[in-house]
C-alpha cells in the first residue's frame, strides 16, 4: 500500500502556500505511475476499462472516497474511461492532499 494512501486529507491552513519545485517532484514520486501534473497546478490521470459500466462503478467508488477525505476531484466519464483532475482550488495549486487523494484513488482502481 502507497504511504500517501494510509494518510487522510486535512484541510488547507488559511494562507498556505501550493507546492512548488522539488516538493512537488518528490510528492509525484511518491504516487504510482500514470499521474501527471499539468500547469503546477493540478494533478491528471486517466484510467481505461472494458466497458462503461466498469468506468461508472469506478466513479461511484471515487465519489465515495473524496466525500470520506473531504477532498473533491474534478472527474470526467465515458465509455471505458475515466479521467481524474485534482488540485487544491483554496490555495491555486498543489497540496499534500492532492497526492493523498491520488494515491487512494489508484487503491481504489487495483482493488
């Protein structure tokens, strides 16, 4: 089990700065492979299934696990894929809780 996935999403202090620079580099590091960011400001990835059935039941699961961190990604569906968009829109960036999310959001899609 990835560490950042045994971790649980805390919310932003007030004021609190995005990840920039080797931070960041080291938090991607720490997700399993797929992940990209895109801009230094939000997290993507996207995941293929057989059948859209597979890629909602995938979302479902998703929404249940951002509702239990408090953290929301941004999640587009279709027909056998699913694609995963995630930042910390309070700070403009990247937070540990972005990883965090990340990283339960591919337990998710090995189980």
């Amino acid at each position: 089990m990835n560490e950042l996935a045994q971790k649980k999403c805390k919310p932003c202090e007030e004021g609190a700065a995005p990840l920039k620079g080797e931070a960041l580099t080291g938090m991607l590091q720490k997700l399993g492979g797929g992940w990209n960011i895109v801009n230094g400001d939000h997290l993507e990835k996207l995941y293929s299934f057989k059948n859209f059935r597979q890629a909602l039941e995938f979302t479902n699961q998703i929404g249940e696990t951002a509702e239990d961190q408090g953290h929301h990604p941004d999640i587009t569906l279709g027909w056998g894929k699913v694609k995963v968009a995630i930042s910390t829109h309070s700070i403009g960036g990247l937070s540990e809780n972005d990883f965090i999310l990340a990283a339960r959001i591919d337990q998710i899609q090995s189980s």
